[in-house]
C-alpha cells in the first residue's frame, strides 16, 4: 500500500511568532489601552487599564535548562491558576497572567510548594541571563550554568526581597565572544594565552580559509610544519578571544590554569533616565574554580552590598558608579585596579554606539 501524500507545511521564516496568540484575553482587548500599573508585593504586578480591566502577573525563577516533568508541571499549575496562560522571559522567569486577584495567592502557593521561588519583580537581582556553556556549545571556556546556579544560591534572597536601590541585572558568558550580553554586573570567561595548535591535526580537521577568515583581527594565517599544511598565530595580534576553536578543535585555548573569569559592571540598555552604557571591566584573573565558583560570587556579592548601601534610590549601577567615579568605586569595593583595567584597544572610542541611536 502506498502512503497518503501529505502536503508539507510551509515553514515561518519571517521572524519570531505572533506573540497575540499566546496572549491573555484581557491583554489583547486592552492593548496599547493600559492606564497603570503597580507592585502590590513582591513577584506580583498588577497592569490597570482605561476599561476599569486589569490583569494580574506572578513570577517565578526557573533554572533555565527544564526537563520534561518540570516544564509539565509548570503547564499543570498554569492551566489550573492561570488560565492556561503564561510567558518565559529572557532572563528564564516564567510569568503567569490572570484577570482573577483571588488566583494570585494560590498561585504563589503552588509555585513555592513545588520549589519555585517567588520574585524578580521591582528593585530586586533578577535572575542571570547565560549562554549555554558546556550543554550544547561549541567554544565554552566555561559553564556558564554552574556559575549563575553557584551564584543564584547565594543570592536568592535578592531575588526573592526587592531591596536594591534599583533593578540588577547580571549575565554570564561562557567565552569571551559574549553573547550572554551586557548587564549591571557581568560574569565572563578570559582565556589569558593564545590557542596551543595540535599541527598533526589541522590539515585533516580543520577546514583553514574558513579558520583564517574567523579570526577578527587577522591574527591567523595558513602555514606548513612538518611538511604537513596548518595554521600559526600572530600573538602579538592575538586578543584570545577563542573564536577559531569552534571551527578547528586542534586550535585548543580552553586552559585549566589560563583560562579564568572577569567581571565587568555598568552595562545599560535602558534609555529611561540616562543613555545606554557600555560595561567596563572591574576584576580580571578570577579561578575558574568549579563547581562552586567561590571567589567569583564572592566579587559579585561585595560589588552588590556597596551598591545597595551607597547607591541613591533609583541609581541604576552605571548611574551610580557615573555619580562617584571609577575611584571611588574602587575604594568603596576594595577591588584592586591595575594596568589590566586601563583600556587602550585602537577601536575603543567612548562614543561609540553609546546612544539608543546607533551612528556609524
């Protein structure tokens, strides 16, 4: 017997989904239409439109990488409280709408009884955003997951209290390309030493025009040793950003002692009450010291408890280190600063892209 022929569907390639689909009804009926909102409590934000409607949102924190039962779970509690409707947003929260107030109170109930934390809302640590570290990529210098676990364990009572002058933001990176992206405080990896190449085995792993053009400051180029074709690093050039691994493993920089953490603060996309900032580096050399990353948290940790005891209400970390200065902030966080933090890269000029209007 022959099979049915099934007409394939036609694949979306025009971008992310129509996000109304996924929408509480209240929200779609009063889009564009809201009034106000509030923070009644912590995790709990309450969105008030001209109609007199209003809709109710809970967060909660979630460690990201979900297994199945967790995920059906979460379903579980969202069709029951909720009305089937809820969001992950881009720090790995999940949002629960409803249009009912005596539901919030449940809800929370049944977050917390199946171990979720309650939080993230107003003046609070968020949770870190990461990169996927060493679960499906291929350039990690570190794991990035394990640093923000380490890291969210000593810090979830921020998640869960709202006492800092003003929202945080942490990320993390697992290398230094970075897509974790900026934040407040940022947690990334810094390979200290140039690739180690296995040359036995470039010619016959690695694809070298496609290495050389990786390379973003041309510090790779085609070469014969041994007889044998491979590639050689220009060091003086070489800024160890480890983008040539993913395409030739034998380019080795992972490094048990070379590769450690730095971690940069001030990062600001916002535009709300001052311009978007770059974030500058603060502590360089950090162990990369798993599971646990100790002297890592404990860095993150200090820079917060200065924060919150020197910072103004509403001082974002940029706005705050901004009102200081640089040394002040070094003094008040006890950092040492060394020739490490002056930066003097040919492309850094202060302007750049440092406005929500990007200009070339």
């Amino acid at each position: 017997m022959g099979q049915a022929k099934v007409k394939p569907r036609t694949p979306v390639e025009s971008g992310c989904p129509d996000g109304f689909q996924y929408m509480h009804p209240v929200m779609i009926k009063n889009f564009g239409l809201w009034q106000y909102h509030e923070h009644p409590r912590r995790g709990v934000l309450r969105h008030v439109a001209h109609s007199g409607d209003d809709i109710w949102t809970v967060k909660a924190g979630t460690q990201r990488i979900l297994d199945v039962f967790t995920i059906r779970k979460l379903c579980e509690i969202g069709d029951k409280y909720a009305d089937g409707y809820l969001r992950f947003t881009i720090r790995s929260n999940i949002e629960y709408m409803m249009a009912e107030e005596e539901k919030v109170q449940p809800l929370i109930d049944a977050l917390e009884n199946a171990g979720f934390i309650v939080g993230g809302t107003g003046n609070s640590v968020t949770s870190i955003s990461h990169t996927q570290g060493w679960l499906h990529c291929d350039i990690p210098g570190t794991d990035a997951s394990g640093v923000v676990k380490s890291m969210m364990d000593e810090l979830v009572d921020e998640f869960r209290n709202c006492r800092m002058p003003n929202r945080v933001h942490i990320t993390t990176s697992c290398c230094q390309i970075n897509c974790g992206g900026q934040g407040d405080i940022a947690i990334n990896v810094q390979h200290t030493k140039p690739p180690k190449i296995n040359h036995d085995l470039v010619a016959n792993v690695c694809e070298r025009p496609a290495v050389v053009a990786r390379c973003p400051v041309a510090a790779i180029r085609p070469a014969m040793v041994n007889g044998k074709p491979s590639l050689e690093v220009d060091e003086k050039k070489c800024i160890c950003c480890g983008a040539c691994y993913p395409p030739c493993p034998p380019m080795q920089i992972n490094d048990p002692v070379h590769s450690k953490l730095a971690i940069w603060v001030g990062g600001n996309h916002s535009n709300a009450r001052s311009k978007p900032s770059f974030q500058k580096l603060v502590a360089a050399g950090i162990p990369n010291n798993p599971p646990r990353w100790p002297e890592a948290t404990a860095i993150v940790k200090k820079i917060l408890k200065t924060y919150q005891e020197d910072a103004k209400d509403w001082e974002r970390i940029n706005d705050w280190i901004d009102r200081i200065g640089w040394p002040r902030f070094f003094e008040l966080t006890n950092l040492p600063f060394t020739k490490y933090h002056v930066d003097h890269w040919r492309g850094s000029r202060k302007s750049l892209n440092a406005s929500s209007y990007i200009r070339f």
